[in-house]
C-alpha cells in the first residue's frame, strides 16, 4: 500500500482513466484534473463515485479523493503530478497549473513525446518563475489501455523498464524512485533519450497511411496489428527506425530499436519474434485493439507532428538524411490536406534550434 499518499493525475482521456484508477486500487489518494472543457468527461466518474477497472492490474472501483476542473484543488498537497495527455495540450497545461505549482514537489510527464519536459519548463521560466519543481518525462505511457464506458477504464498490458528522465538530470533518480512502487522505471540518460525513444512515434504513422483505403472504405471494426501489420508496413517502419537510431547515434545515446523496445518492455507478457511484423501481427496484447476509424486520429496527428516531424528537423540539424521520414510527413500532409509540420512542435519551441550536439544534450541535461 502507499501509506496514503498523494499524487495529482492530469488528464480525463484513456491515460488519465488509467493512471487515476490504478494508482487510487494501490492506495494512493488520488486527485484526477482536466480543463473546465473537458468536464463531461469527468462528470461519469464523479457521479459514480470513482472509476470502474478491470485487466492486468486488478479489478474493483477505484475511488478518488478529488475529481475537480480546479488548478489549486487538483495540485494542493500533491507529492507527484503525472500529466497524461496529448503532446498538443502539454503546453496549455503548463500554463494553467504553473501558477500552483510548488518547487517541491515533481511534475512526470507521461509520455513527453517530443521536447515534452523541454516545452513545460519553459513555459515556466518565460512566466518568471524563480525556482520551478523537477519536470520528469517517460519515453511511453506506462499501460495499454482504454476507456470502458463513460467511467471505467481496461487495462490490457503494462510496461516494465520504461526510461524516465528528469530535468536536470541530477533528479532523475528520485523521480524513479517516488513511483517505484507503482511502476518499473529506468533511469534514463537525459530528456533527449526519452524524447528521441518514444515508441509511438515510429511505431502507428506508417501503418495508418500504409491502411489508408481500409481505414476509410470500412472504418475502424478490425484488429488494426493483427490485420493491418503486414510485412511491408513493416519494412517501412524498421527503415524510419533506422533514421532514428542514426539520430540516436549522432548524439552520443544508446540505440535501442523498436524491436528491441517491444521485446524490453513487454517480453514479460509474452511478445516475442525477430522482427517487427512477427512481434506486431502475431502479440497477444495488441491484437484486441482497434483500427482507427479515420485518417483524422492521433496516430497521425499528434505523432507525426509532435513526434517525427521534430526528430526529422532535429535530424537535418545533424547532417542526417531523413528521406523515408520525411516522405511519410510529406504524404501523410498531403492526405490530411494540411501541413502537419507546421502545426507541431519545432526544434525552436523546445529550445534546440541552431545548436550544435554538445549545446543540445547540455539543454536537455541541465534545462540551461
């Protein structure tokens, strides 16, 4: 049990859902925050008292201290804040609990996608905050999971060894400790080495545009890596890895495939193969999950922009060429009928623009 701590949950989608009723079955006092316009998604929970669960992780109703849309409420006395929502509110939620928040206590974001931590600490420091707490990201979420109704929430797998780091870098140990006894947790280089190894940023935009036929002609009512996982997406998945990793590579971090990725963090959940389409079509966990029912889905618009298009940028600034990448970005713009990189996160916004590699992990070490 946790001795009734308390830790504030950012987020009324699937992550949030996730991360509240897990954490509330352990013990933990959980208080769950979104925005005023998004409060019918919180409303079901309030009603009911808390949020139903079921899967890897328990079953039961997982009752929260606090269901609220107000900043102070959600973040007085608050040990940890785990913001789970999209890369593109990430920025928007800096602004609105800043105010509130005190240097004491750790804000984890859960993912940071691209320059997660980077963009919240600055908004930060551009509203003059003198002394700001510790900004923590994680490379991924930490479950599969999904909603179950208005107030419930499934939990289909679980990540063990997920990379965490903190800004500065200093504190990326205590950070892994204040949830080791939630949640497995490596620590990890520095907040460029989460940014640059979030899996979803490789992992679903070739695989939406490669389906984009099926995706429209027949909606979403197929196992979308059982089905739409074949050995050509993924072929161009391993050969947009492969840009990555020489990325990786350019800034002195340790290459981890995506292959490897899957394999580490949920080998222990029986996902095994020597490829990713044998890991991908043939998992057990994924295979229950949905096809997107329209091109307009996250795996496109939240992690191109917010994922591939930065690390592409990123590596043109290193002399890398990032063709396979690029024509994805390209394309996939292309089918949605806008640009998908200028509406993302830049090199700019995150505060890596025109520096050279040491000027970079120095940035992402120190937040200077």
């Amino acid at each position: 049990m946790a001795d009734g701590r308390r830790f504030t949950v950012v987020g009324g989608g699937n992550a949030g859902f996730g991360l509240a009723a897990d954490l509330a079955l352990r013990g933990v006092r959980v208080r769950l925050f979104d925005l005023p316009p998004f409060e019918q998604a919180l409303a079901p929970v309030r009603a009911a008292g808390g949020i139903r669960v079921r899967g890897v992780r328990g079953e039961g109703l997982a009752r929260l201290e606090a269901v609220t849309t107000d900043p102070e409420e959600a973040l007085a006395g608050s040990e940890v804040v785990l913001l789970a929502v999209p890369a593109y509110g990430q920025e928007a939620m800096a602004e609105v609990l800043g105010p509130y928040l005190r240097p004491d206590q750790m804000v984890v974001l859960m993912p940071g996608s691209f320059g997660g931590a980077l963009t919240f600490l600055r908004v930060l420091q551009d509203a003059g905050r003198g002394e700001v707490p510790v900004i923590a990201e994680c490379s991924s979420f930490v479950f599969a999971c999904k909603k179950d109704g208005d107030d419930g929430v499934w939990i289909r797998g679980v990540k063990q060894g997920l990379p965490a780091a903190a800004i500065p870098v200093r504190e990326t140990q205590r950070v892994v400790a204040a949830l080791a006894d939630f949640y497995e947790l490596d620590p990890a280089e520095n907040v460029l080495s989460t940014s640059l190894n979030n899996i979803n940023h490789v992992a679903h935009p070739a695989q939406v545009l490669m389906n984009a036929g099926r995706i429209e002609y027949m909606g979403g009512d197929w196992s979308f890596d059982h089905e739409g996982f074949t050995p050509s997406v993924g072929r161009v998945t391993e050969a947009i890895d492969g840009e990555r990793l020489q990325v990786v590579r350019q800034l002195g971090l340790e290459p981890v495939s995506l292959l490897q990725w899957y394999l580490r963090l949920y080998g222990h959940q029986g996902v095994k193969g020597d490829s990713l389409y044998e890991v991908t079509a043939k998992s057990p966990i994924w295979g229950p999950a949905r096809a997107p029912d329209s091109l307009e889905h996250r795996y496109l618009t939240e992690d191109l922009p917010y994922g591939l298009a930065p690390i592409a940028e990123l590596g043109r600034q290193l002399g890398i060429s990032m063709a396979v990448t690029d024509s994805l970005i390209t394309l996939a713009s292309a089918a949605l009928g806008r640009d998908l990189r200028q509406e993302g996160r830049s090199l700019a916004q995150v505060g890596l623009a025109g520096l050279d590699r040491d000027a970079i992990v120095r940035r992402c070490e120190t937040g200077q």
